[in-house]
C-alpha cells in the first residue's frame, strides 16, 4: 500500500439560524464578523417580485452600501464581473448573498431568458413535489409540519400533498408566476423542455425515477 501523503483540509464554518425571525439575525452575524458595508447579491426574482431584499437591507439596517439585483442563471462572467465591480466600487466588506430544483428549471430558462431561474422554480417546484410524491411522501409530509400546513388528521400522504399545496400558495402570495403561459412558452415550446431535461444531469437524481420524455410532457401540459 503506497504512503499516504499527508494534507490538511479545512472548510467554512456554518450557522444556521431558523424560525419565525431568523431574519432579524443578519445584523447580529454582521457584528459577530465586524462587517461595515455589507453588499446584497441576489437574482432578478427576488429583487423584483418579492419583499425579501427590503427584509434583508431592512434586517441589516445602515450598514447595507450596495444591491447587486441582477445576478442571471448559471452565472455567465459578464454578470460576475458586474457584481464584483460594484461590490468593489461600494468598498464592501461583507456579501450577503439571497436566494429564492430541477432539470426541468434550468431547460426552461435556457429556452426562454426572460425566465429567470427564481421564476422557473416557482413554476416548477410545487407540481414536481406532487410529480415525485408516491416517492417521497416521508420527505414531504416531514416539510408540511415544518412549514405549519400538516393538520393531526391526515396521513403522511395527505400531509405530503397539503405540502405542495402549501409551496404553491407561497409563491402565489408573492406573485409569483404559476404556469408556463405566463412566462412566454407556446404550446410547441412543451416538447422540447421535456426533451432537453432528460439530459441534464440533474434528472439523474430525482427522487422518481424518469425514463421517458413523455412522462415530463404530460406534467409540462398541466401547468401549461
């Protein structure tokens, strides 16, 4: 057995912080790091569909110097490089980055670039939960009582399905869209979604097992 050559391997440290108000904590980990300018990244959904980047700069309060809001997906250079620029030109010292999963998403906004990945997600995350369920209903009735939507008298399925229910009502309340049609894809767009999916890496791991692109047709026609 030849010598081991010895090395050292060293990782971030993590903090995870959860609940009702884990948001008010931004400003508390700011000190913890005694970051003065903090610059907020985050994509085009976040920026402009949903609250949550006033939440974080509100969170953060004055220490917030600059909002980068135009982060794209697969993140091209070009993007990169604009985000670096500014964060450079804001003198910031901490990023604070905001975030908002499919094979599926990442076909849909390569076809159609005014489908950001924020917006492909929220199209596609709750149906892909009700796609995969007789394959996870464990998983998916364990997120219904975290996000408060199991009620006692159901069944792990039934709390699975109340799950995608509740993850669809989540992005409808921020307005986000639902169905393809919003989004600019025809009825002939369908197919080749599906096709291109099938070879994304991505599929290889769902949770149910996809063999045929007709099978991903027939769940794109219902959001269509």
């Amino acid at each position: 057995m030849p010598d081991l050559k010895p090395f050292r391997s060293i990782g971030y440290s993590v903090r995870i912080h959860a609940g009702d108000n884990a948001m008010a904590r931004l400003s508390e980990e700011a000190d913890r790091v005694r970051a003065k300018r903090a610059f907020v990244v985050c994509g085009q959904t976040v920026a402009r569909r949903t609250d949550l980047l006033d939440r974080v700069k509100d969170a953060l309060g004055d220490c917030v110097t600059g909002v980068f809001g135009d982060t794209q997906a697969d993140s091209p250079v070009p993007s990169v490089e604009k985000g670096v620029a500014m964060a450079a030109d804001a003198g910031a010292n901490l990023i604070v980055a905001v975030g908002v999963v499919s094979a599926l998403a990442h076909s849909l906004d390569t076809r159609y670039p005014a489908c950001d990945h924020g917006a492909a997600y929220s199209i596609f995350t709750a149906p892909g939960m009700q796609f995969n369920l007789e394959c996870n209903v464990a998983g998916q009735a364990r997120l219904a009582l975290a996000m408060g939507a199991r009620q006692q008298s159901v069944d792990d399925r039934g709390a699975a399905i109340a799950a995608a229910d509740a993850v669809a009502d989540a992005y409808r309340e921020r307005g986000m869209p639902s169905r393809l049609s919003e989004v600019g894809v025809d009825k002939e767009g369908i197919k080749p979604i599906a096709e291109d999916s099938m070879t994304d890496f991505a599929l290889h791991h769902n949770v149910r097992p996809v063999r045929e692109a007709t099978e991903l047709e027939e769940l794109l026609r219902e959001i269509w």
